[in-house]
C-alpha cells in the first residue's frame, strides 16, 4: 500500500492546488491529511471542500480546533488571533461542521497518523528537535513502527530505539527499520518553514518500508496577494516567499 500524507494546508489554495495535481501522479491507494487546513491563508473554505474531495482522513489541527469552537485561542498573538477570527466568518456552514467533526489521531496497522505530538494530541505538543522526541521514549509500547505528524511545517525524522537512543534521521528517502520507532514530520503544503518554499508532502509504502519526501512549486505571489488584499498581516504572505 502506498499513502500520500499531507499536512498544514493553511487556506492556501494555490499551494493546494499543485500538490493535488502531484499527488494524482503518484497516484497512491490512499491519501491523508494531518490537519490546519485553515489559518494565515486567504482561502480557507476552498481549501476545505478541495480537502475533503482528496484526503480519505483529515485530522483536526490546532488552527482548524480553534475556528471551529474546539479550543480556546486567546493566548495566541495578535496576527494569529485576527486570522482566524477572520477565517471563522469566511467558512461555510458545512466546512465548519465538517472540522468540529474531525478526529484527533488515525492508525492503520503499524502506521499512525496525528498533527503534532501523537501523546496527548489535544494538547498539541511540537516534535521538532530531540529533546522532544526523547519525551516519546516512556511511550515507546504505544507507538507504532512509524507516526506521521505535522504542525512544526518542517521536514524531519527521529528513530527512538527500546534502548533508549534517539537520532535525527536527515534524507529525503527514508528506509524504516523494525527495531526501531520512527516519528516524520512530514512538511507543509501552505506555509514551509525549512527555508524551501515550495510545498512539501511525503509517501509512504507500507510494502518496502520506505518514505519519501516531495516538493512542489507553485504560485507564491498568487497566494500572498490574496493575504494582502484581505487584509491578514503581511508576513502570512511574506514568508511564503523565504519557506520560514
């Protein structure tokens, strides 16, 4: 079985697009996406019918729980805050249904799927570094061979060893190893943070035990423009053209 895995749309459609249009070519049994739809891009309620037509799973980001009542996002900075306010008032009734929907955390078999932190996914806890993979250890019975996750926007892999080892896992194809746990944070499609800003995705064949990671261009200053003209903060569209 070969799954496409995609996470962190962030209402941009343009980016969306593309990787639709990528995915198709691979054309894999199975696509999932691990949530944020929504958040910083200007088109939220497209992003969530073109997600729902494509993905089998979509997991409930931090961004899409926060628009559709099921966290409280007062803590969040202003810029954010306003974002999703506005995303709040652009969604159709059936897309904002549709995310109140979502669940937080999938698993087929040996393969798991969750935004951020498959411990506590509620809580929405980042993966990104390997003082938080270490935390995973005590958890290492309840993991399975291999935990898709999203939520940092980074492209990284830790190997957590019944030893007591974690190591960075730094390729763009990855061969599991069965005596180990692998965690994949799998990139974004919206808003890339690892200096490269084209849209990222990755798949996974259950088969030969292999991820691989997949980028994609698209049209950035379609996608800024749009987050400019409606008045979200200017660095949602910024970035988009440094991937950070």
């Amino acid at each position: 079985m070969r799954i496409a895995i995609l996470s962190d749309v962030h209402a941009n459609l343009e980016a969306l697009v593309e990787v639709e249009a990528a995915v198709a070519r691979l054309a894999p049994d199975a696509v999932m996406c691990l949530g944020d739809v929504v958040g910083y891009g200007a088109s939220p309620d497209e992003c969530c019918t073109r997600i729902r037509r494509l993905a089998q799973v979509v997991l409930l980001g931090n961004h899409d729980a926060a628009v559709a009542g099921r966290m409280d996002y007062t803590y969040y900075y202003d810029a954010a805050r306003n974002a999703l306010d506005w995303t709040a008032s652009r969604l159709g009734a059936d897309n904002l249904a549709w995310l109140r929907s979502l669940p937080y955390t999938h698993r087929i078999g040996e393969v798991g799927f969750s935004h951020g932190s498959p411990i506590l996914p509620a809580e929405y806890e980042y993966v990104f570094a390997l003082e938080q993979a270490r935390e995973l250890l005590p958890h290492l019975a309840r993991l399975p061979e291999v935990t898709f996750i999203g939520h940092s926007h980074l492209c990284k892999a830790f190997a957590l060893s019944a030893a007591g080892e974690v190591s960075d896992v730094s390729a763009l194809r990855i061969a599991l190893r069965p005596d180990q746990r692998t965690i994949v944070s799998v990139g974004s499609v919206g808003q890339p943070r690892d200096y490269d800003p084209r849209a990222c995705f990755v798949t996974y064949d259950t088969d030969r035990r292999l991820v691989e990671y997949h980028r994609v261009g698209y049209d950035i200053e379609s996608s800024a423009r749009k987050i400019y003209d409606a008045g979200l903060a200017l660095n949602f569209g910024r970035r988009l053209f440094l991937g950070v």
